[in-house]
C-alpha cells in the first residue's frame, strides 16, 4: 500500500483539479464544435485549449507537474529518493511534421527531464489508452518495493491531425456529443490535458488529506491489436488481479471509474467484463463525455476526479448517458450522487487488447 | 529470493544469436521477412505487421523455440517490459506522410502505438500476463531490472521476458531476455555487458 495524492488537471474546463470537478459537477463539458479539423475537413466536436495543434506538451505537463509539487510538504520531498514517471501516447506531435527524430519520445522523456533536475530518474510509459492507469499502477510498485520514495505520475497528451484522422480510419468518431455506455452511442470525441498525481510512501508528504493506493494490474486480451475482446477477457482478468491483490471484496468497491469510450464494441466489452465480476449494481461513469478522450492523459484525469470524489464524497454523473446501451445491465450514474465514497476501482483499456485497473481507498 | 537470466536471444541485422552464440543468419536483403521464412514461422498476420512487431515477433520465436516451456506455464505467469528508443517512430512517420497527403489507413494507424508489439506477442502465444512498453535510453538497464524486479517480487508474475527493440530507417536490433526466480543462471548485473557483448 502507498499514498496517493496532489491531484491537478489541466484541461478545457481549468487547471486544477478542484477547477475540474466543480466544472463536471455542474455539468459542463469542453467538448465543442470545431470547424474543419477533420481530413477532409469535416467539422468535429473536440476537447481541445484553444485550437488544435496549439497545445504545447511540454509546458502544459510543467505546469501540471508545478501544480502538483506545489501541493507537497518541500523540504520533506527535498530529501525523497524521487522518480518522474510521463504517461503519454505520442508526446509532441508538432515535431513530426518538421524533423522526425525530434518527435522521438525519448527526445520529449529528455525535454521534460532537463526541467526538473532535481528527481533521481524519470521514465516514459507509452502503452495505448492505458498508459496512465498503468503509469500509477507502476508508480505504486515501485514506490512499495522501496526503489523509491515518491514517484510523480504526469500524463499528457494533445490532439492533433495525426491522431484525428486515425480515428476517423477507423470510423470510431462521432460526430456529435459521445455518449459512453448509452443505446444511441455512436462513437469517440477526442480531447487533450496534462494531468498529474503523486505516489508516495509518505503521508506527511502531502499538505492536503490523501488517500491509499492499494495498486494495480495489466492484462493483455490475447485476441484482437484494435477490436475490443468479445467477452472482456482482458479487463475481467486484471480486474480480478487487482481485487485479489488488494484483498478487498467486491463487496466494498463503491464505484467504478469506467474507461468508456464511447464506441459500440468498447462500451459492450466493458459491461460483459463488470457482470462477469457481478458488479453491476455498483455506481459507474466515463467521463470521456467532458474531456473527450485523452490517451496518455486519461488514466491520470479520471484518477483525479475519483480522487475529489473522495475528497467531496460526490459521484459525478456519466456525461451523455440516458438509456441501456450495453447488453448486460450496469448502473450508469445519471445524476451526481452525494454518497461516503471510500474504495473506488478505476479501470482502461486500449489498443493492443491491454487492459488496467487500480484501487484507491480512503 | 534468486533472480537470474535463464535465456537470451539478440537480433543485429542479419546475424542472430542465442545465449550468446551465433544463430539463424539472413540475408540483408528485406531480412525480416528472410527471419520469418528461415524460422518456419507460419504466422500470415506477420505480413500486415509494422517493423517494429515483426522484430518482436521474430526475436520471441526464437526464444520460445529455445525454451518451449515458456508455452506450458499458466497463460498469466509471463510478463514483458520493453524499452526502447524509437518505438513505432517509423510508423509514426509513415502515418505522418499518408496524412500530409489527405489519406489515413487504419493498418498504419493502429501501428502507431509502441505498445501494439506486446498484443502481437500475447495473441500468438495466448498471453494473459502483465506487460508495459516504455522508452529509454539503450544504456538504461535498471529501468527494465527495477520492473522485472519489481513484477516477480509482487507475485504478478512468475517469469519475465525484458526486452529491447529497435526498428528504425532499416537499422533492427533486438534482445530479449528471460528473467526467471531460479538459483542457476547469469546474475541480473551483467545484463548490461551482455546487451552490450553485440
């Protein structure tokens, strides 16, 4: 067990984490309209800063990574054996069309690492839609197996023509507000952040309350590199790992950050996942629906919200989300909740048939 | 608790080795596919793979060819960690040209996730386990120890394949290498000269 905390979002709708969740706690999204950004130019709606391909990564992660240290005891994180961990999918994208090797992400690893001198290593997971839930389910472990004392986990992605017009290959956007989980889904928006927590084995780390990390597992489908599997292998498995890892029943897991998409094939695979665990009465939400899909950033954004949500004691509703969409029954929240949130499962799934999940407890 | 190296299997241009020894050797010429043919590989979804993957794909036959046990374990108990510089910056840049051109194909697309190697391996060998691709540096050994490490010590998994790849503008390298909890094998610190000894 480890120590969770520090939470910042920098995204459309603020940059704190607190900024964040009262703007998705009243409903707001930053999913927007914009104009031509398609290949072909086709207008789509987008969680986009300002407008694409203005997001610098690397100083929007600074500032996320700024943002969260801040949140630290200094002289105490001063004397930490401290790692940087980046979760992100495709780094600066803006470089591609300029000069390839500068769009390495081992260039990007070293940009970011030049700006914060003062970790003892840092390090750049790269692994689908998974990356962030993987990137703390990394930092757990290596904070609980002593190699270091505190890991700072930042993921950030921006969006770009690149990634647009692969999703569009693959007939995943919609063209209209997502809607995770709903019978009229008809596919992904995509979005961009930074987003950043701190793992550590340290609770006086933290200025504010933090909370237990009870870490985290990966599992590969074994089926398909871009189709979801038909009966949520993948997610059933590391779910299960996670759960037994952690030694916690079922029973007490009071609510389920959802990767949900919002594409038919996902949303369906996610819900066969959670029946097979029996979870379906357990409250659930995506919430792809107000910062689109963030790749690298994702896992950490909704981290932070499950994170306030146990600050605040308020489940957020799921954005989009009207009527059953998915063939086994879960419960989808449609309105906040003012409930004692006190275990939260968090889960993702991506390309490659990787699935993740993580526990945290208040 | 004993962690050591059990197996491990390089890839340099045409030339290939296991445990240090010279193995299959190829052609130069399109030397991936040459790997799949002389390997007797039998996998027609090879041919749809980006660089990155057949390199992967063609560094693990070997391995698992020369520890066929590798296949009997629980489909949990092997986990990958690979590293590497480039990952799919290839494809990256591939996708980058179709897109400059008003195109998008999503067989290049999906290759465009450094991590998709690992999802090419676990459908062929119905892998369950843990993985995760990250990018370092190919003097960063302690990276990949401190996962393997980390991996074994927390019972996620019971073997670890760390790997090492690179598919870059013609130029291919790989090493895997087989990380077991026995008492017999190369100690985990001379995985750097040995990486190296290539």
């Amino acid at each position: 067990m480890t120590y969770i905390g520090a939470e910042n979002i920098i995204s459309p709708l603020g940059s704190t984490a607190e900024q964040n969740f009262e703007e998705i706690r009243k409903g707001h999204s930053g999913i927007r309209i914009h104009s031509s950004i398609g290949l072909k130019g086709e207008d789509l709606p987008v969680s986009v800063m300002t407008t694409l391909e203005t997001f610098d990564p690397i100083e929007i992660a600074v500032r996320s990574i700024q943002a969260a240290t801040k949140k630290l005891n200094s002289q105490e994180f001063e004397k930490h054996k401290k790692c940087l961990l980046i979760s992100t999918t495709k780094g600066d994208l803006k470089q591609l069309q300029q000069d390839v090797s500068e769009a390495s992400l081992l260039r990007f690893k070293q940009q970011i690492h030049s700006r914060f001198p003062e970790f003892d290593d840092i390090q750049l997971i790269s692994n689908a839609c998974i990356s962030g839930v993987l990137s703390l389910v990394w930092a757990n472990d290596l904070v609980q197996s002593e190699q270091f004392d505190s890991v700072v986990v930042c993921g950030v992605d921006m969006l770009s023509t690149f990634t647009l017009a692969g999703f569009q290959s693959f007939f995943a956007l919609s063209d209209t507000h997502c809607r995770p989980f709903d019978k009229d889904r008809t596919g992904i928006n995509l979005g961009e952040a930074a987003s950043t927590i701190v793992v550590s084995s340290q609770p006086s780390l933290f200025k504010e309350a933090c909370f237990h990390c009870l870490g985290g597992s990966v599992s590969s489908d074994a089926n398909h590199i871009s189709g979801p599997s038909r009966t949520g292998e993948g997610l059933f498995r590391t779910i299960d790992r996670t759960i037994r890892q952690a030694k916690v029943e079922k029973s007490e897991i009071d609510f389920i950050s959802a990767h949900g998409t919002g594409t038919n094939y996902n949303d369906e695979m996610e819900s066969i996942a959670f029946d097979r665990h029996e979870l379906n009465k357990v409250p659930l939400n995506s919430l792809k629906g107000y910062f689109g899909h963030t790749f690298g950033a994702a896992g950490l954004v909704e981290s932070s919200i499950c994170l306030q949500s146990m600050r605040k004691n308020v489940l957020i509703a799921s954005a989009g989300y009207a009527n059953q969409g998915t063939t086994k029954e879960i419960n989808v929240l449609q309105e906040n909740q003012s409930v004692p949130v006190d275990l939260i499962l968090k889960t993702a799934s991506g390309f490659g048939g990787s699935n993740a999940s993580i526990l945290f407890k208040k | 608790m004993s962690l050591t190296i059990s197996s491990y299997v390089q890839i340099r241009q045409e030339k290939s080795f296991l445990n240090g020894t010279p193995c299959v050797t190829v052609d130069e010429q399109d030397l991936l596919k040459q790997y799949y043919k002389e390997l007797e590989m039998n996998y027609p979804k090879f041919y749809k793979m980006d660089s990155l993957c057949k390199l992967g794909m063609i560094a693990m036959e070997l391995l698992v060819k020369s520890k066929p046990e590798l296949l009997d374990k629980n489909n949990e108990a092997v986990a990958m960690v690979f590293q590497s510089e480039n990952g799919c910056l290839q494809t990256d840049s591939e996708h980058q040209a179709d897109v400059d051109q008003g195109k998008s194909s999503p067989a290049v697309f999906v290759y465009t996730l450094s991590n998709i190697v690992c999802g090419e391996i676990s459908i062929r060998y119905k892998w369950f386990g843990e993985s995760v691709f990250f990018i370092s540096d190919a003097t960063d050994t302690k990276s990949l120890l401190t996962y393997a490490k980390s991996l074994i010590l927390t019972d996620k998994a019971e073997c670890c394949i760390l790997g090492r790849l690179e598919a870059f503008e013609g130029s291919y390298s790989a090493d895997l290498v087989l990380v077991e909890n026995k008492d017999e094998g190369i100690h985990l610190e001379d995985l750097q000269k040995l990486l190296d000894s290539k």
